[in-house]
C-alpha cells in the first residue's frame, strides 16, 4: 500500500459500541473483534473510500498536533491489520473473503 490508496470499510465487517467502546469484527462469530481506542476509532471514522492513507494520517495528526509525516507509517501500519482482518478492502484487491 502507499499513501495515495484509498481504503474503504470492507461489506463483512460488523460495527457496534460495547460499553463505549467502538468494537469492530469480521462477518463470523468465530472472529476476533477488536476494540478501537480513541486514535483507532478515529482511523476507522476516516475510512470513507473518499480520503486516502496521507488524508487519514493528516485527520490523526490535525487531532493530536502531530506532524503528519510522522504518522502515515502508523496509520498504514494499522490499516494493514485491519486488512489482514478483512475489515477493510482497496480498490482493486483480488482479496476477498471467503463465501
């Protein structure tokens, strides 16, 4: 992935608040969910298949006062989990998940 790629929210994924917490989780029950902390729910609100990783990564450091340079790695880096989780899908990606 670069940061020009637009990453949008994979139709699998499942979304619900628990407690407070934004709690993401594939299309099966035998998935592990994952809980969003503040930065990553602000991540995963920025997935919009509009913004791309720079775009996501410039929302994260206007939140924080960070420089954005500084963060497009990290921002990639949790966007790949989220892929390897199939919760989030790129244009043109062979990858799908299973039927």
């Amino acid at each position: 992935m670069n940061d020009s790629e637009v990453p949008r929210v994979s139709l699998y994924s499942r979304v619900r608040r628990v407690a407070g917490a934004l709690v993401v989780a594939g299309r099966t029950e035998t998935e592990e969910p994952l809980e969003l902390d503040e930065t990553a729910e602000l991540i995963w609100q920025s997935i919009d298949g509009r913004r791309t990783v720079r775009q996501i990564a410039a929302r994260v450091a206007r939140q924080y006062g960070e420089e954005e340079v500084e963060l497009v790695a990290d921002v990639a880096a949790f966007l790949d989990d989220l892929t390897a989780r199939r919760l989030v899908e790129w244009p043109g990606d062979a990858r799908r998940p299973p039927s």
